[in-house]
C-alpha cells in the first residue's frame, strides 16, 4: 500500500486485501479550530486579542440568559475578569445576573475592579443592601466626583449620609479670594492655579530671589488661622524628602509660600491626559508611598492624599501638599475630599494609617483609568483593588505599600 493510500484511507487494485486502519486525521488549520469554538469558549475569551468584541460578548451572554448555559457563561465570564480587563457592559450584565440568581457576594466581587459610573452604583446599592453603607456612600462618591449628575446618584448620596448620621454640608457659594498686590510685597502673582474650599493656589514670583513659587492664600484667614497653622507645623516637622516645602508664611493675611512644581499636580496632568508624565508609573508611584511612610512613621495620616495634593516636581519626585486636616492616627477623623474617604472614616471611626492607603489607592486607580496602558493595568490594578478594598486585607501602613510596589 502506498503512503497517499495509507493517509487517506484508499485501497490499492493491485492489493485487494483487508481494509486499511482509519487514518488519524491531520489536525485543521487554526482559523477552522476557531470555528469549531463553542460559544462559551469564545466568550471566555472576552477581552483577549481576536476575542468577540464587547458588543458580540454582550449579544452572546442576551441569548444565554435564563437558559441552562447561563451558570456556564457566568463561569467563563468570570474566569475572564479574574485574568485581565474585560468590558465593563459585560461586567455589568453578568453581576445583574448574578443578582437574580440570588448571588449578590459573587455579583460584587466581579465589579471590584469596574470603574464606570453605572458598575459603581451597582455595586453601590448590592454593598448597602448587604448593611455596608460606609463603603456603598465611598462608591457613590467616586460618581459624584466626576459625573455629578448620573442618575440617582446624588439621590443615595444624601440618603446614605443620612443613614450614617453625617451632617449635610451647605453648599457655600463660590469663593472670590484675591490676593492684592501691595508695593512692598515679596511677591508677584502670574495666575491662579487651583481653588478648593479652603483657598486658593497661586503661580508667584519671589521678586528679591528672582524664585518661583507657590502661594497658596486661605479664603477666611481670621476662621482658619488655626488650620493654616496646623498645615505649616505639620509639613515643617515632616521636612524632608516627598513633602513640600515651606518658604514663608502670614497667618494674619492668610497666606502660605510653598515651593513650586514645574509638573503641577497630579490632577493636571490626569486633565491633559499627559501619559509622558506619569509613565512608568513605579518612578513617582514608589516615591510617594515612600512619602507616605515617612508620614506614617511620624504616627500621622495625612487624610487628604488626592491627586490635586501630590504635586510633581519632576517625573521621578512626587511631593505631599495640604496637611490641613491631618491627625495622630487614632484621632477623631475630620471630613475629607469627596472620592478619596475611605469608608471607614465614612462611619466615624478615628484616622488610621489604612485611610491613606486606601486614598493612594485611589490616587492610582484615577491613574489607571485616564491614562493606564492594558499593561500598566495588568499589573497595578491588583495592588488598587487591595488598597481600596476591605480594610483587614488593606495594607495596615505605608510602609507595606513600599515593599509591595517593589515586588512588582
């Protein structure tokens, strides 16, 4: 028998014998291989090269809903978030499911890393509904943070706060902070930079050194003496590497010199989209958790790490700006930024270390969503879910950030 006979199974006239074995057949070509690809194999490819799309993924999992494949599907889904970054509308779709399913913890644990406004709402209402309503109000505030007016949203703001006894904060009206240029003031201002409700941040010129500078004046300089006090003393006594610093000060006119980021703030470079700036991200993301520590080694928590208060003074030196509000850790906590509290100083407990590591968390998830390469977030996304997550698994002090971030 000929080799062609042999592999394809056909008999020879000149030997008319019994019937050759079955070949063993050739295995078909890739492209046919992914045809034979059963629809719960190609949706667990979601968010893979070559994987369906996000609307053909959603499509896939509409026909499979309430039908015996549905609890398959949900697998293959959720094998595939735990492996890398799949389509929040996905995401979205399968915890819904898993909600009428009656499997709220597992529908939670699938948004952990979600980030739209719509997963964190849901996952928002499923954390209030299971009693967590410190960590449903900290959800809820990361919407209103940039997307004011999502539905509902202000709605369980304000009855989540409720819920937790928190007094409704008036909204004050704009502050109108203008700084007068005296003749014989040090300083000359070029523009406004920033404004909070504490005060205003401007771009100066020291006219005697010839320095630029930060000048950062508070709107009520008689009601917050007593902060900007606090602000100056604290950053003093921290002097060092990660923490700005302090040039000058007048309490009676409410002003604070500071020294100047050539790179601004974190929060503008996030608004420019400036990916050059903060890539790679381990040069500033290790330097500031260094900052961090040394804050934590000094038996403080800083409370209000955001993006607008870590300043750049170049790609690689991330400085801490505004210890306003920050307290000796087991202290009464005072309010913070919206987005950046972490849950547990939602429910009035005193300040602890792990607030800031949930802030830093915080700081790098912004990071990620702006300007995070599918790199960047493989990588560091795990680390913001364990800073922003629960608070016995959180790394309990700065200083575990470090070591961790360096073991990436």
């Amino acid at each position: 028998m000929s080799f062609w006979s042999k592999l394809f199974g056909s008999e020879e006239k000149s030997e008319p014998k019994e019937a050759p074995p079955d070949p063993v057949p050739l295995a078909p070509p890739r492209e046919e291989r992914r045809e034979e690809e059963t629809e719960i194999d190609r949706l667990a490819r979601v968010g893979e090269p070559g994987g369906p799309s996000e609307s053909e993924a959603a499509e896939t999992f509409r026909r499979m809903r309430s039908t015996s494949d549905e609890g398959a599907a949900l697998e293959a889904i959720a094998r595939a978030a735990a492996d890398r970054s799949i389509p929040e509308r996905v995401l979205i779709a399968a915890a819904s499911a898993l909600v009428d399913r009656g499997e709220p913890t597992r529908a939670i644990e699938l948004l952990q890393n979600a980030t739209s406004a719509s997963a964190l709402i849901l996952r928002s209402d499923l954390e209030a509904e299971r009693g967590d309503v410190p960590r449903a109000l900290s959800l809820v505030e990361r919407v209103l943070l940039y997307e004011i007016d999502h539905p509902g949203a202000l709605e369980r703001h304000r009855r989540h706060r409720a819920t937790l006894g928190l007094v409704e904060r008036r909204a004050e009206p704009a502050q109108s902070t203008v700084v007068a240029a005296e003749p014989d003031s040090p300083y000359q201002l070029l523009r406004e930079v920033a404004r909070g409700g504490a005060g205003a941040v401007y771009e100066a010129e020291d006219r005697d050194l010839g320095r630029r500078l930060a000048l950062k004046v508070y709107h009520e300089p008689t009601r917050d003496r007593d902060q900007l006090l606090h602000e100056v003393r604290t950053a003093v006594s921290l002097a060092g590497p990660g923490v700005v610093r302090i040039f000058d000060i007048d309490p009676d006119h409410g002003w604070i010199a500071l020294e100047w980021a050539p790179l601004g703030a974190i929060r503008e470079r996030l608004r420019a989209r400036d990916a050059a700036a903060l890539s790679p991200m381990e040069r500033w993301l290790l330097p500031l958790a260094r900052a961090l520590a040394r804050v934590h080694d000094a038996g403080l928590v800083h409370l209000d790490v955001k993006p607008a208060n870590v300043l750049l003074l170049s790609r690689t030196e991330p400085v801490l700006a505004d210890f306003g509000i920050a307290r000796r850790a087991g202290q009464e906590s005072p309010a913070g930024s919206m987005g950046y509290v972490s849950p547990e100083r939602l429910a009035k407990k005193p300040a602890d270390f792990r607030d800031d590591v949930y802030a830093f968390g915080r700081v790098l998830e912004d990071v990620l969503d702006v300007v995070g390469t599918p790199a960047d977030r493989a990588r560091w996304s795990p680390l913001a879910k364990l800073c922003t997550g629960e608070a016995a698994a959180r790394p309990a002090h700065a200083r575990d950030l470090v070591v961790r971030i360096q073991s990436l």
